[in-house]
C-alpha cells in the first residue's frame, strides 16, 4: 500500500505579549506545546503577538498568555481592550483554547485593582475580578498543588492580586496553597475552553495531561469542523473503507484502502501516549513535598509505568 505525501496535521499558536508578560518561566508552556506536539508529528506554527499587532482569530488556533508585573500588566491591559479584545473574545466565543496565567488571566477577567494606580480595564472573559490587598499584605507565593478532572495540577504562584470569582467555574478545588484569593479555595477560572489559573512553574512541563487536553481541543476544533470538500480534511475514510486525502484544489492526492484495524483504528486526532515519567516525577515531587503523599502515590500509579 503506498502513500502520497501526507499532509501533517498543524496547529498554529499565537503567543501574546511574549516580551512583556514572561515571568517566572512561562515560555515553557509553549515549548512543552511545541514538543508535544513535535513528538506526534504535529506541526506547532508559534505567533508572538506584541503591542499594537492585531489578533485574528481565524489565523490561530490556540493562544497563550503569561504573567507579568504590575508595570507590564497596564499597557498590555490597554493594548487588550483597545486592539485585541474583539479578536480575543470572537476567539473564545468559537471554542478556541486558551491558556492565561496569572497576570494575563487577571486581565481575561473584568479588571485588576492593582496596589497602587487606577484599576486595569480587563475583556470580562471569565466573570471575575482581582483586587491588590496592598504592598503590606503578604503576596501570594509558593508551591501549590489542586484538583483537576479527576487528577491534580501543581505549580508555583506568586501574585499579590486576589481573585474572586462570579459565575465564572474555578478550574479546581485547592488543595495545598493560596489559589485564587487564599479564601474560597478555588484556583483559576474556565470559561467555554478559556483557562485562567496563577500555576506558573511553568504549568505545562509538570502537567503534561493538561498540555494534552490543550491540544486536543485545538486539533478537535480545527479538524472536526473540515467537513467540506473546499478545505483540507486530515483523513477521511470513505465508503467501502478507503482513505481519500484531498487538498484544497480537490485533485486527489491519493486513494488507499484501509486494513481492516486501520478502518477501526482511533482517529488520527487521538494524541498517541509519549513516555511522561520525568514529567510525572517532577508532578509527584512537588505532591510530596507539599504533603499530598496520597495524591502523590496515585499520580504514581496512573502515569509511571512500575
Ligand atoms: N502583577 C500581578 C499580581 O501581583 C500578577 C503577577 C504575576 O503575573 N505573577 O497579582
């Protein structure tokens, strides 16, 4: 059986603000992004979006942004609502997944009252606001560790800015740590597949399942949808059980038959697993250190092969 070239499947990420909200290592979220998404022959374009360059949303299909000082939060807030907020919100409104952490979840949500200044105007995607308990209020800083889907997410925070949530759903219960405001115990927010959350650390390369579910809904999103013969479909089996791959110009590239467990293998959208054990390592070292030694075990057993 013989392939044409077979187009990869890819992903375009648009990364905002990359010089000014980068603390505390949050580039690494998109380089464990890239990785993973290299490991399975997905091909990651990554977009660096700055001050005054438009965001369209239909050129992306996933965005990321980071955290940053009080002092990089305030043009990047005006540059949000200003030029990017239409973009952004046309983005989530249509699935898109989004990650923001820390300084750029606080300007997702409705504003950010900072220590000092006036409050920074935020989109109101999750419905939730922050407020700065001031320069003598101990800042929010350290390992922390919550519940997720089932599982837990762990990462290091470090923000003075406390986070109260509307209707807005947290991303998960605390479970050791500050987490949103170090009150309600909740950590993060969602919205639609809009993920805010303070775990810098950075978040992904400790929580390879959360990359993951990134991806997935990226590649649900963009894929799922080619159901028409004008763009690209990833593969399509076709009646009496060939494979059909069509480019834009609709010539086909290349008509094969399936074997029987390729007819019913899972859809080439499903991630195949990669090797996380440093990753899971890393995850359970901070649930010991943090003393969830039952969390830890758990983490254990489901990720690293015994
Ligand atoms: N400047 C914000 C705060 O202190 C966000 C900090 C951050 O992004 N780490 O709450």
């Amino acid at each position: 059986m013989t392939y044409a070239s077979v187009k990869p499947l890819t992903l375009t990420l648009g990364h905002l603000y990359p010089d000014q909200l980068n603390l505390y290592g949050d580039r690494g979220n998109i380089m464990t992004l890239q990785r993973r998404c290299q490991a399975r022959g997905i091909e990651l374009r990554v977009v660096g979006l700055g001050i005054g360059d438009a965001l369209a949303p239909d050129e992306y299909d996933m965005l990321f942004i980071g955290g940053g000082q009080d002092k990089e939060q305030a043009p990047v807030a005006q540059d949000l609502y200003e030029l990017k907020g239409i973009g952004l919100w046309a983005a989530v409104e249509d699935d898109m997944p989004v990650l923001a952490v820390c300084g750029g979840f606080q300007l997702l949500a409705h504003y950010y009252r900072p220590a000092e200044g006036p409050d920074m105007r935020g989109l109101g995607v999750f419905d939730a606001w922050t407020i700065h308990k001031g320069a003598r209020v101990a800042r929010c800083i350290g390992d922390i560790a919550l519940s997720w889907n089932g599982t837990t997410l762990v990462g290091f925070e470090n923000h003075g800015g406390r986070t109260y949530l509307g209707t807005a759903k947290p991303l998960g219960k605390v479970l050791k740590g500050f987490g949103n405001n170090a009150e309600d115990h909740t950590e993060g927010a969602i919205y639609r597949n809009a993920y805010g959350t303070y775990l810098h650390g950075s978040l992904l390369p400790k929580n390879p399942h959360f990359a993951d579910h990134l991806i997935s809904l990226a590649l649900k999103r963009k894929y799922k949808e080619d159901d028409d013969e004008s763009t690209i479909a990833a593969f399509s089996a076709t009646n009496n059980g060939q494979r059909l791959e069509q480019d834009t110009s609709e010539d086909v590239l290349a008509v094969t038959t399936l074997t029987k467990e390729e007819a019913t293998s899972p859809s080439p959208l499903t991630l195949a697993p990669l090797d996380d054990t440093l990753e899971w390592e890393a995850h359970t070292y901070i649930l010991e250190r943090l003393g969830l030694h039952n969390a830890a075990t758990a983490a254990i057993r489901t990720h690293i092969k015994q």
